[in-house]
C-alpha cells in the first residue's frame, strides 16, 4: 500500500521536549522562510480576508488569536496587513513550547503581539476572540484529536475559524524534501518537512473531519503549494 493512502502516525522530532532553544530558533526562522516563498502566508491572509468579508463593522478591535503559533511570523503577517488597511486589531499567540514563545518574543517584527504559553485548550479569554486560526499545526494531530481541536476553535470564537495545512501528495512529499536538503541548515526541518506531508490531508479526510462542525458556513479551498485552506463562520455573521 502506498505510504500516501493514509495519514502517517510517525511523528515529528518538533514535538519532541528535550529539543533546545537554538534548534527551535532556527527551525523557526526557516518555516517563516518557507511560509513566505511558497505561499503559506498569502493563505493565510485569504483565511482573514474570507472570515471578514461580508462581515458588519464591529464596536471594538478585533480579536484575532493563533493556536500552534510558533515564532509567530502568521501573526506578524496578519498584524501588517491590517495595519496597512487601517483595521484595529489585537492579536494574541498560544504555543505549548516555552521556546517558541522565547524566541516570538525576543524578535523585535512581533512588537504589539501578546505571546502566551500554554495548552491552547487551557487558555483563558476575557472574551471570545473574533477569529482563531491554525497554520501548519493540525497535521500534528490524530483525527479524533483535531475534531475536538475544531469544535474548541468553533466555540472560542464570535465569527469562525480557519486552518491552513498541508495536501498529502508524492509531488509535495518529494519536492520538500528536495528543497530541505539542499538548502536547510536545521535537522528539525530537513526531518519534519517531508513527515508533516505524510501526516497531511486529501480532500475527502477533511471533508469527513467536518462534518461535525455543522451548522455553519463552510469553504474548503485547495492551494498553491499543496495546502488547504479550510474556513469555519459562523452563520449569525452572515457572509
């Protein structure tokens, strides 16, 4: 059976706890390098613009929240094409890893953005945020753990959520680690890159995953380089 039929349980040497805080920096640095040239980045800003569109003005700032947030280079995007369109906002990261929120919060680019360590599912709010978003962090997840993950985004938050992760595809899986090897000085990455494709998601997987997110609106949208962008709102929002 191809390795590709279903998703891997290998999992990645990130998720490890003995890793130091060097290691962590520079597997960060890279995956911001990654999320900028193969456009991981622009995904995510259409996982904003797709939740704001239609969306009524709003009597206060906006929430936006990252789960999985790592160095926080989703957040620093999002924060600068906000900031461009005169839209307020306050963002917050959560991370388990105490060396991703170290290194978040020591680089000078995530100024204005509240980093927090902690369990995602036991962080606490003052309010619900308006937006929770997920980037490249669900793959790390079985499929009876992300439909939890998928219901807390769903009920922590007033307009919806998104996530954007990885196509599981022999294209993807061979040209990453291609690309790795040739130009990757982090052992973490030149491992992970190419696992987290094989722990990726077809079509149909995430479509059934879901499923249990009704009622609401939601888009399912394949992107360039073999990434999902899958979008929760909430119906009240009417977009």
């Amino acid at each position: 059976m191809s390795k590709f039929s279903h998703r891997s349980e290998q999992k990645e040497l990130l998720d490890e706890d003995h890793l130091s805080f060097e290691d962590i920096r520079l597997n960060m640095l890279e995956l911001d390098f990654i999320n900028t040239w193969l456009g991981g980045h622009r995904i995510t800003l259409a996982g904003i613009d797709c939740l704001l569109r239609s969306t009524a003005p709003l009597n206060s700032p906006l929430q936006i929240c990252e789960i999985g947030c790592g160095g926080g280079d989703n957040l620093r995007v999002i924060k600068k094409y906000l900031d461009l369109k005169g839209i307020s906002a306050h963002y917050m990261g959560i991370d388990l890893n105490p060396h991703c929120i170290a290194y978040a919060e020591s680089r000078k680019k995530n100024s204005g953005i509240n980093f927090i360590c902690s369990d995602y599912k036991k962080a606490e709010f003052a309010s619900k945020p308006h937006i929770v978003f997920s980037s490249l962090f669900c793959h790390h997840f079985n499929n009876e753990e992300l439909k939890q993950q998928w219901q807390w985004m769903k009920d922590h938050t007033t307009l919806g959520f998104f996530v954007n992760d990885l196509h599981r595809h022999p294209l993807a899986y061979y040209s990453i680690r291609w690309l790795t090897s040739w130009f990757s000085k982090s052992y973490l990455v030149r491992n992970d890159a190419p696992v987290s494709v094989l722990r990726g998601f077809r079509k149909d997987e995430l479509m059934t995953l879901q499923k249990e997110l009704q009622p609401g609106l939601i888009t399912l949208q394949w992107k360039w380089a073999f990434r999902w962008l899958l979008v929760y709102k909430h119906e009240s929002t009417n977009i």
